[in-house]
C-alpha cells in the first residue's frame, strides 16, 4: 500500500468515515428483487432472515455499462462494482491493491510495473492477465475507438498529446509475462497523478471480447455494453431494467474474498422521493455526490432518523453551465466573461443548497492541493460589469439562446431558474430546455446545443484537459455535423500549459504551470464553474463496512455486510 499526496481532502474523508463507523444495512426480499412501498416500509428497520442484499439509491439512469466509453457518473458507479482496476483508493486516501498486489516506480518516475494477483479470474473462469490490461490499454488508445478515457493514459510513452497511437501500437507498454507489466512514460510525472488515473480510474476488459471487436468506433453497440457478462469484479451484472433498477449479485470467486452481500440492487429514485425511500426503507445508500444525495431541504429531517447515519464530504465535483464556444455568437470570451459576472453564483448556493458548498471560478475545488483560494476573487456577481462586457462584445440582444438543463438533479434544474433570471436581467434572453441525460447527452456529443448545464466528476489530479483541450473527451463545443467533429473550440495556450503539467514530476513546478493554466482559464472561460456541492450522503445503520472514499462510497464494497 502507498501512501498518496492528496492531503486538502483527508480531513472531510475521514470525518465522514468516522460518522459512518458501525453502520449496518438492510436486505430485501427473499427472492431477490428491491424492497418497495408497503415491504420496505415493514423492513425499516428491521428485515426478515433472507439473501443479504442493499439498495442504493441513484436520481438517472445509466446509459451503458461499457468501461471504455461511459460518460456518466451514473454508470462509473455500476462499472466500480462490475470490472477490475489495478489499484483504489481508499478512505485514508491510500493506493490499495485491486488487480495489482503490488507495484513498483522507478527513481526518476519514469517507469511504472504492476505485479498482479495470481489468483485473479473473469467470472467465466478465466484467469486475469497483464494481456487483458494491455489490450484495455491498448483499445482506448485506438484513434478510432469511442472513448472518454484517453486522458487518463496520454502520458504514456509511444501516445501522441491526444493519448492515441496508430492501431493501438503503444511502445510504452511491456508485458513482461502474464502477470507483470510494465508501463514508460514520456518523461517523469507525478506518481500519484499517474496511479490514480491508470491504476485506479481504467477499468479492465477482457482481451477476448476486445479481440471480437470489429469497429471501435461503435464499440459503446457491443452486446457486453448494456448485458456485461463476463466481468471480474467483486458483483456480476444479473438484469437491468431500463429505468427502474441495475440487479448485481456476488461474484463468489473474486480473488480478493467472497464478498458478504449476496446482492446489490441500484434503484433509480426520483429526487424528490429520495427522502421517503429513505424513509421506508426502500433504499439503504445513497448513491454518492451528484449522483444520489439526500435534498438539501430534507438533509436536517433525514439525518435525525433512528435507522440512518448521516456523513457529508468534498468530493472532487462541481457543476457549470458549458458554454457551445464554437458558435460565432459564443465565440467572444468577453460574451462568456459576462454570463459569469451576471449569474449570483453565491445565491444558488445559499439558497438551494443552503450554504452546503462553495462558488468556484475554476474546475478544481478546495479538495484539490492545486486549488488557488487567491483566484475565487475573479468573476465576482457584477450585473454592471456583465452588461459593460455585452456591449463591448456587440451581443445581439434580440438573439434567445437555449439553456440546455439535464433532469434528476433538482438543484441543477432550479438553479436553471436562477441563471435565466440573472441572464435575462441584463438583457440576454434564454429559453430553458430541460431534457433526460441521455438526450443531453447525445445533443452536446452532435454539437446541437448553446449552454447547458452539468456536472463532472474528477480525479484529484489538476489536470482538467479532458474538458477544455482540443481533443478532450468530455469537449462538445463544436458546431453540428460530421464535418465538425474534430473541430472542437480549444485554447492552445491552455492545451500546451496542461500538456506541461501531465508531463512534470516535481510537485513546486506542477503548482506554478497549474496556477498559470488556471489564470488562462479564466481569462478565456470555455465553461463556466457554479459551486461545489458538498454530498449529503446517509447510510442504514444495518449495513457495515461502508466507508466514504474520494470517489464515493462504493470502493469496497465487497467488504460490506448487513445485520439480518
């Protein structure tokens, strides 16, 4: 186990593992479906002798299962439980061993190798290899392949700056035998940067169905990417059915011990009813920041129940409204300067999430170690300011724009209320658009959209070149058509600045290009940050072993148990 830098965020870590100490959790019914209405309310807080399973509780849908191409936090938690990574990392911020049993980096933080663990098996059978981590590797590295992990590797030696390599042929990949492998980097980079994203956030597919595919650009349409079957996580996928629930069951082989849950079931629960289900005991967890929290309105009611223990804590998210820079009428930073300076950022996060998070003017938030508090002072509320920059810009103040608003997250859909309002006050017109995620989804991918409004989940790494650079996976701002999709909005100072930070190792060096980029950022702002919300999370007392980690809660869930 190797201790990791990211301090800033220990502290909330550990309050909340501390709060959720104890814990235990509910089951459902005997023959394995989620506890509803009047069954849950009688399972609250006591259950009947049975499998043991938990419900956790998410506001959207997943919209696929595929570990290369997913794109939502939504599906990332399902995928943690499903397919192997090499490391995670835990509730004192510790890489642990997954896949990897061990590892090793060499002195001048050049080269990285991954001793894996022997015992390790597919749930057909089938042993884990280094072939299938290279192959994964190897995939996503593809030019062709759809993909948004691309920035999560793209320091690999023989990876161009966009993290492809023609065929997937990467010269920075060794597989020393079937159970060591070996990766090189372009020059020597932070260890802790490179662990957490290869070695905890790329998940591993097996090399038999990766061999099977015939297009990668459509390899979101493999079968396995909406019914995985051959998985190696600690649960096996058993049905989803289609906006109600994901039903996982245990994978009795998992190299790292059977796990003690039978079942996991992920419900699809409504924001507004998240509290009732609670409640009744139809869901054990919530699901985790972004994603599944208790509303802010119902946080004081629901952490004062007998049954459930409540935990906040920072994770590294935020919301922003994106802004389609690749339409001319977008395309002036003064215009998106001036949406920044007329939105009472501040007031969304006093009134709807009742001071529980911050306003932020760049993508990292105060548990990142490279956030720069000096910098919070920019894009201050300045409805003059806006109005000022508007003219100077020459917007057209007879143009409606469309506020694209994605539906499950209630706060982001009344903050959509908020920023017409403050929008419109200085003169710009805007029709909000509210839309499931899916088809938000699918409008930003196609370019079909101006402004809209979602979340992002990170690594505790600075680099946020997967949303702003020209190439970054989670980049929509392009005009519609496919002649327009490699013509993406980008700042090359930026890209270049973010290019630096992934290819340095020393720490001082890292903080001044960081600070530097996030300078730029502001002064181009290609999204535009709202507030980081702190998750309001609670957990049945009847469940154990939960414990929050920098990426939610669902780290170790092979470890969880309930109390019958």
């Amino acid at each position: 186990m190797a201790k990791c830098g990211f301090r800033r965020l220990a502290a909330w870590i550990l309050a909340a593992a501390v709060a959720l100490a104890g814990c235990g959790g509910g089951s459902g019914d005997a023959q394995g479906t989620p506890p509803t209405g009047d069954q849950a309310q009688n399972q609250a807080p006591a259950q009947p002798a049975g499998p043991k399973q938990v419900t956790i509780g998410i506001w959207s849908s997943p919209n696929t299962f595929n570990p290369i191409s997913y794109d939502t936090t939504y599906t990332y938690l399902i995928i943690r439980m499903l397919y192997p990574t090499l490391l995670e990392m835990n509730d004192k911020l510790e890489f642990e061993g997954r896949l990897a049993e061990r590892w090793t980096v060499s002195d001048d933080k050049t080269q990285f190798t991954f001793y894996l663990n022997k015992n390790a098996r597919w749930s057909d059978g089938t042993p884990i290899t280094a072939h299938d981590v290279a192959a994964t590797v190897s995939m996503i590295a593809r030019p062709e392949t759809k993909t948004t992990r691309r920035s999560l590797i793209d320091t690999i030696a023989g990876l161009d700056e966009n993290g492809t390599a023609p065929e997937g042929k990467v010269s920075g990949i060794r597989v020393v035998d079937d159970h060591t492998i070996e990766f090189t980097t372009k020059g020597p980079v932070d260890p802790d940067a490179f662990l957490e994203k290869l070695g905890v956030n790329v998940f591993i597919v097996p090399k038999a169905l990766l061999d099977q595919v015939q297009n990668p650009a459509e390899i979101d349409r493999e079968p396995w990417s909406m019914e995985p079957r051959v998985t190696g996580g600690p649960f096996k996928f058993v049905r989803y059915v289609t906006d109600q629930y994901v039903e996982l069951e245990k994978n009795p082989d998992y190299w790292l011990g059977e796990p003690k849950l039978d079942k996991i079931f992920v419900r699809i629960v409504p924001r507004a009813t998240m509290a009732a289900a609670l409640e009744k005991g139809e869901i054990d967890i919530t699901g985790g920041a972004g994603i599944g929290e208790v509303p802010v309105e119902d946080w004081e009611k629901v952490s004062a129940m007998p049954h459930l223990t409540p935990a906040t804590y920072v994770a590294p998210s935020y919301q922003y409204m994106d802004v389609n820079a690749a339409q001319p009428h977008l395309s002036d930073p003064r215009v998106r300067r001036a949406f920044a300076h007329a939105i009472n950022r501040q007031l969304i996060v006093d009134r709807l999430l009742k001071g529980q998070g911050e306003v932020l003017n760049t993508p990292l938030n105060s548990a990142n170690k490279y956030y720069r508090p000096e910098l919070q002072k920019e894009l201050e509320y300045n409805p003059e300011k806006a109005k000022q920059l508007l003219q100077e810009a020459g917007w057209d103040f007879n143009r409606e724009i469309v506020l694209l608003t994605p539906t499950g997250n209630t706060v982001r859909e009344q903050s959509a209320d908020i920023i017409q309002a403050n929008l419109q006050a200085v003169g710009v017109k805007v029709q909000v658009q509210k839309v499931d995620f899916p088809t938000r989804q699918a409008m930003a991918q196609r370019g079909e959209w101006e402004i809209s409004l979602v979340g992002f989940s990170a690594t505790f790494d600075p680099d946020f070149s997967s949303q702003v650079s020209a190439k970054g996976a989670y980049n929509y701002r392009r005009l519609p058509g496919p002649e327009n999709d490699n013509k993406k909005h980008y700042n090359p100072r930026l890209d270049e600045l973010l290019l630096q930070g992934k290819n340095t190792a020393d720490f001082e060096e890292r903080m001044r290009i960081y600070t530097e980029a996030q300078k730029v950022f502001i002064e181009d702002l290609p999204l535009i940050p709202l507030y980081a919300p702190k998750a309001l999370v609670v957990v049945n007392k009847r469940v154990t072993g939960v414990k929050p980690g920098p990426q939610g809660l669902t780290w170790n869930t092979h470890e969880w148990d309930v109390t019958q």
